[in-house]
C-alpha cells in the first residue's frame, strides 16, 4: 500500500493501534528495511562480536505532564526500562533528549527531572547523555521527552513471540488499565474518586528475578499505548498462533473497571506503564505466578489464558457472560496523548 | 546556581551557547551527575568488558523541515553518526523517534524518511528502532525527529579535549557557516543567491579515514550549534588551554561571508552539519591536512591556528585587520530552530 497525495497524518497513526502498524509498516519498514528493524521488538537486539546488544528509544508526549502516581519523567525512564528488560537485557545506560516550548516553567522542568533521577535510581541505571533543544511559544506542548536506552542481553537468553508455542500460559503481573484511566482523569478533571493511580514502574527487577530462576519462558512484552488487548494481537501475528484469555482472570481494580465503563472505553486497550505479558511453558506457570506475587510489582500477578495452535491465528476471550468475542487490534485511538 | 520560581525556558536556552551550557550544568548535570555524562561530551563514552560503547542522542527541530542541500532528516542521520565518529566510534546502529502534528502531510513525511535512509546508507549504518507519537494540531511544529546512535571505539582510540597540549594544530574540514545562513535564508525567504546550500554531511568516513593513518590526533568535535566559536571555547574549558585561531585562514565561502555581513551574523557562531574542528600534535599536520584535502567532505580543509598555554584559558582570533580579539561562547541565540 502506498500512501496517497494529500494524506495526511492522524491521531491515530500515533495510537498505537492499527494504524500505527500500518505507518510502520508502510512507510518505515519500507523504507528502512533490515533484519532487526523488522522485527519490531520492543527493543532492537543487535549481534556483535562483543555480545547481543539491546537498543530502543521512545519519545514521552503525555498529557498532562504530571498526575497522579507519575509523571512524564518517570514514564520516559520506566518505559525504556521496560523496552531493554523484556528483552532480557540488564539496562546499561539511557539518553534523554528535552524539546521545551519557550515560556516553559523551569521548576516544572527540575520536579520531571527530579522524578526521571528517581525512576533510574531505582531502576540502577544512569542518564548518560542528552540534549536540549527549545521551540518557540505555540510550536509545541510545553516539553517533550526522548529517552533511548541500551543493555547487554546474555548469550542463553532469547526472547521472541517466535518461541511461543501452542499450550503456553500467559500471565500478566497485575491489573491493567490504571495508567490511561488516571491520566485522562487528570487531563480532563472528571473526578473519579477511587484513588486511581498510574502505574508507572521499572520492571527490570521483577523480570531478571524470573528470567534467572526459570528456564522456559518464551516471550514478554509490556503493556503500553495499545494495552493488552493490542499486545496480544501483535503477538498472535508475529507467532502465528491463537491466544484465548479468560476476562473473569484479567486483573483489573473496581475503580478502573467503572471509571472504563463510564468513559466507554475498553480496558484491554487502556495503556500501562508497569505491566507486562509474559508467555511461559505450562508446566512453570505457578513458579513464574509465585516469582511475581513476592515482587512489589507483580502482586496481582495472573494467568489470564493460554496459547491455542489455529488455522487463523486471532486472540478470543471468554466473557463473564459465559461467551467468547474476537479481541481486534485497537481501531482509531481511544485516548491519545498518553504516553 | 538554583533557578527562581517562575523563571522560564528562553529560546536562547535552546542555543547552544551560554544559557544552553548554564541550564545543563545548574540542572541536567546537578540532578543527573555521573562520571559519563558530567565529560558533556558529543558522545557518551561507557567502558563494559565488552568494549568501549558510544552512544549519543539528539533531537532535530530544525525551521524548515527541508531546504537547499538537505532537510530535517538528512541532518537527524549525520548529525548522530558525527556525534558517535568524532569519539573515534563506527556507528552501529541509530534509533529514529517522531513526534509528528495532526495533519502533517505523509507525503513530505515519506520525502524525510527517504533523505534518513540515504544519509544511512551513505554512512554505512541502520535505522534499527523508532517510535511514532502524533499530537493534535498546533500542539507541535509538524514533526520532531529524535535519534540516538551506538558505536563501538576500538580499545587503542582516546580522543578528548584532556589529550590536546600547548602548539597543536587546529584544522577544520571545509567551509563553515553554510548550514546556518541556508536554513535562515529558506526559513525567511530572504532570496541570497550565490548556491548556498546546507553541508549536512556524514563524516564518518572521513574521520575514519585520518584515525586510521594518524598516530597524534587529539580530539575532534562537530561544529554544530553554536559554530566553531562555541566549540571552541567548550574545548578551550576543558583542556583549560588556549585557542589562537586566525581569521584570514577560516574557510568560508564569499556567498556566505556577504550574507552574514548583511544579516549582522557572526559566521563562528553559525551552525554546521558536516564540519568538525580537528587537533593533531604539530609535526603530523600536513598529513592530517592532505588527508582531508583528498577526501570529498574535507577538499577545502584549513589549518586554521593553534594551541597556546595562558594563564587564563581562552580563545582568541587575529582579525584581518592585524589585531587580535576574544572569541566569547555564543550569547542569546542568534538563529533559533536550526538544527
């Protein structure tokens, strides 16, 4: 498919969603193909004489910049945290470039700092580069934040939707849908009460303490623009096979679950910025389950379905109802801007 | 330094120069110190037992996207491999995250990605990660180009300002000026003749080139924002030596010399996209020279002066006219949006 004169660009195209994909693979597969680029991980793993490199980068457009539980900076350190971790690479060291708009408040500046600061303590990786770059008033949202992030991955570890296999669990580390609801909270001042809070959180911690103890886990990934519902559509496609979640299983809070329905949005393409899906044989389930379950963020942790071989690969859910409903790649952009 | 409440990002914060330098120091290197990031190098440089990685991030706001001799994604490309090359490092692999304006034209979109990929393949290096963020119209200039880059640095290569001693040998690699007064000129429609296109180049075949036969190269740096007099009084800071650099011996064409006359620019100030500023130990300056000389992106290389020992660290120019004058780091932000 080729683009057409006069197209222009969307909110859409930035969702997440279907076309995201469809920019992405229209025009910068096109243009750009490689090996590695094509793949379109998480994160790039590079093969050099030197090791296996992991290397991802991110831009932060999140709005509003700050709310509860998080802010900007932290999603931007957490987020490319999590690109290099699902990977199973140890996050080395992570850029950040700012675009500000003039007029830009230098103490909001230092608070998202401060917060970035934070977020790569605990993940134990440093900021080692950056760049500044400033726009005049109106030709941009306050600021904007690139973090890339590189790490080393070790030998033995390979991480792929390729090595998922028919009778896998799959299991997510907690509820979903957290971080979109509090930031269009916030954005929009709707007042949900409930004490909704983003979940922005570095999981390399959580995802080295599983990888170093089991030996059989095929595939994470984290839920970000898109949520759930879309991860598991890239997934299904890259590996070829079926998913079948069971909603009854899916971790979700009261609050996140009501504020969704009120809004009419579906919580399975709500973005998270501390969750991830991770597909392991069956037989270590309950080992990866108890793994989560004693790390502060997996304590919701849950197996939420299982891997099915199809003629035509598509993920299904069971419903509370009793039913079955196909889960499609996210259409349009329910909530953009929130990352 | 702290910052007052209520004190506001300026667009000379953006610049380069002074107030560039002051907001990384007072905040970035404050919050974010490390012993990688606090040498503000083009490169960070990260020792592992895998080798010496470098990486690098900028992100690229240049007003207007596209102009003679180059756009936003041909300097996105050269000006992150320039970054990892003047550390002495092959470039590996670079990563492209775009923060694009609803209703942006896909079509101009498809052009800059076209430009990225043939700067890439002309540096022998590949797009192998990216991120796509769209924000609603007037909320962004168009688009925003981030790109971070890695490159390893073989074990013997150490070029930084600590290396460089009293009577080397300062050498540029062509014209400089060209980039700055290209884009000023299609941005305002200023209608200077005289084929003055941007010289958005990468060099990293040309630095490879003088690394690989050179024994005494010293240090390198790109002449981005801020031009060869803020680079060269960053590189004056840090090796706390001198620079005497001669007026009558900087390269510049006559077209951009009567543009920066008339528009009342200083031309060491404006930025470049394919020059670098070069030391070398004194007796190897000819062969630096030639080399240059006989590689496309260097045939009008000059040895433009050398180091001193002062007391008092600074760079001076002998003028035309016979005197001599302090070259100052950039102050404000004479061309905002040109990179």
């Amino acid at each position: 498919m080729r683009f057409k004169t006069k197209e222009k660009i969307l909110l859409a195209h930035g969702s997440g969603g279907r076309l995201t994909h469809e920019l992405v693979k229209n025009l910068f597969i096109r243009k750009f193909s490689n090996k590695i680029l094509n793949k379109l991980d998480d994160s790039a793993v590079i093969k050099t004489k030197n090791g296996q490199i992991a290397f991802t980068t991110d831009s932060y457009v999140v709005d509003p910049i700050e709310f509860p539980g998080g802010d900007m900076g932290r999603i931007a350190i957490c987020g490319t945290v999590n690109d290099l971790a699902v990977k199973g690479a140890k996050p080395l060291a992570i850029s950040a470039g700012f675009i500000m708009e003039e007029g830009f408040e230098i103490k909001t500046l230092e608070r998202i700092v401060s917060s970035m600061k934070k977020a790569a303590k605990e993940a134990g990786v440093e900021i080692v580069t950056g760049d500044t770059k400033v726009v005049e008033r109106g030709k941009a949202d306050k600021i904007f934040i690139n973090t890339s992030g590189i790490g080393f991955i070790e030998p033995k570890i390979f991480l792929s939707p390729s090595k998922i296999r028919k009778g896998d669990s799959i299991i997510v580390n907690g509820n979903i849908a957290d971080h979109g609801i509090t930031v269009m909270n916030a954005r929009n001042n709707l007042g949900f009460k409930g004490n909704i809070r983003s979940d922005g959180a570095p999981l390399n911690g959580l995802i080295k303490k599983i990888l170093s103890s089991c030996k059989h886990i095929r595939c994470i990934r984290d839920l970000t623009r898109g949520g759930l519902g879309t991860s598991l559509n890239e997934i299904a496609g890259s590996s070829k096979l079926s998913m079948l979640i069971n909603q009854k299983d899916i971790p979700i809070s009261p609050s996140a679950e009501s504020a969704s329905a009120l809004l009419g949005l579906d919580p399975l393409y709500v973005a998270n910025e501390g969750k991830i899906v991770l597909f392991v044989k069956k037989p270590e389930e309950k080992k990866v389950l108890n793994l989560m379950k004693s790390h502060k963020y997996g304590r919701k942790a849950k197996i939420i379905g299982t891997v099915l071989k199809e003629k035509k690969p598509q993920v299904r859910m069971k419903t509370l109802m009793g039913g079955e409903r196909i889960v499609m790649m996210l259409e349009g952009d329910q909530l953009p801007r929130i990352c």
